[in-house]
C-alpha cells in the first residue's frame, strides 16, 4: 500500500509540458498553513539559456538565509531531459534522466540510493516548469478541460499521471484570479493524497499562489515533518 507522505512527495515535485519557455522571474514567501504569521522559506529562479539548451534552477532558503533546497531542470528544444532535487539540510536527492525512449529515476535518502528505469510517459512536468504549463493550457483550463500529465514520484521511482482542472467558489478565490486544483488520476492514490491548488491571474496566467502539501519539510521536535504550505508570488 501507498503511504501518504511517498505519494505526496510528488507534489511539489512536478510540473513540465513541452511548450516555449517563459522567462518570469519570480520572488515567493512560503508560510506553513497552521502560522500564517510566520515566514518558513523564501524561494526564487534562476533560467539560462544557450543554443537550444535551457537550464532553469529553483532556490530555496530559510529565512535566515540559508540554502534549504534546490531543484533544476535542463530542456533540449523545450524537452526535460534532465532533473534533480536535492535537500541540502535532509540529505536527499533525487533524479530523473531520459535515456532514449526510457527515464533513468534515483532516490537517494541518508547515504543509501536507489535506481530504477521506467518507461518514458508524455506529457512530463516538474516544479520549475509549472509556470509555463499553466500559460500553456491556460485557455483550455478556464473553458473547462481537464489536463492530464505525468510527475516524478520520487520515493516511489515512478511516472505518475496527475490531473489539472478549474474549479469554483473555492475558499482561495480572489479577485482577478482562478483556482485550478491538481490532483493523482488513480482514485486509490488519490484517498492518500492531498490536493495542491494553484491560484492563477486571469489576465497575465500567471500563479500567484500556491497552496497544499509541501516537500519543504519543517524540523518539529528534532524531527522532519511534512506541512501543508502557502506560496505567495510576486515577479519582477
């Protein structure tokens, strides 16, 4: 059986369809859901670009400035070809490498890493790319469709297909904006999983905030813990 932190995992790990990259550059202040009052980290993004070649880096920090987090993508004519997330503070990395018609996934935990191949599943998405899915699929977004694609389940070693659909009257409507919600297709993975909800700008389509399961674990007691985060953007 799934246990409910392995699935969630993924969560924030997530978000890539092939499509031309936009180059926001963004600034976001992460709170833990239960202290709304209190700064946990702070993230920003770094993208660089030479040929046909895409490299975008996300950094995360705690407030007092250290490096908690960082996860990067690289793209070859829009496509992932590479991805790896490490927590510096919890010693964990993980990553995704495509050979071929086939993705190369590792798990490392405390020393001890695992390797898997799976077969390649499309569309494919991670975290530093979910901006440019949501312009991409915006239009679709708001008229209703459901987007499907597939994330990274890192301490599992699988391709997960995720879906993505609008919904209303949700308690982080605001003005201007949309929710979409992001949730597991598989109905039995999806009674462990909490959803991710992705507030949108209508005009511009970009994420504003972001709320849900977060993989930036807080230390509570001399133990890791996982929490529910609120990501609030702003963008120069």
């Amino acid at each position: 059986m799934f246990s409910k932190k392995p699935i969630i995992y993924l969560l924030i790990v997530c978000v890539y369809f092939t499509s031309a990259l936009s180059n926001d550059i963004f600034h976001a202040n992460i709170y833990p859901e239960d202290d709304p009052g209190t700064l946990a980290f702070t993230h920003n993004n770094k993208i660089s670009t030479q040929g046909d070649s895409t490299v975008i880096d996300h950094f995360y920090y705690t407030p007092d400035g250290e490096l908690y987090a960082k996860d990067k993508v690289i793209l070859i004519s829009d496509k992932p070809v590479f991805n790896s997330l490490k927590f510096y503070k919890i010693e964990e990395y993980s990553s995704f490498t495509l050979n071929g018609d086939k993705a190369d996934l590792c798990f490392e935990r405390e020393g001890k890493r695992r390797y898997v191949t799976r077969k390649m599943e499309t569309p494919l998405v991670f975290a530093p790319t979910q901006q440019n899915a949501i312009k991409k699929y915006f239009s679709n977004l708001i008229n209703g469709e459901t987007i499907k694609f597939h994330i990274f389940a890192s301490e599992v070693l699988r391709l997960v297909e995720m879906k993505v659909y609008m919904i209303e009257n949700s308690k982080y409507e605001r003005e201007g904006c949309v929710v979409f919600i992001m949730r597991p297709k598989n109905i039995f993975i999806d009674w462990f999983v909490d959803e991710v909800f992705y507030v949108v700008e209508r005009s511009t389509g970009r994420l504003m905030e972001m709320h849900g399961f977060s993989t930036l674990r807080q230390k509570i007691n001399n133990k890791w813990e996982f929490k529910d985060m609120d990501f609030y953007y702003t963008y120069e």
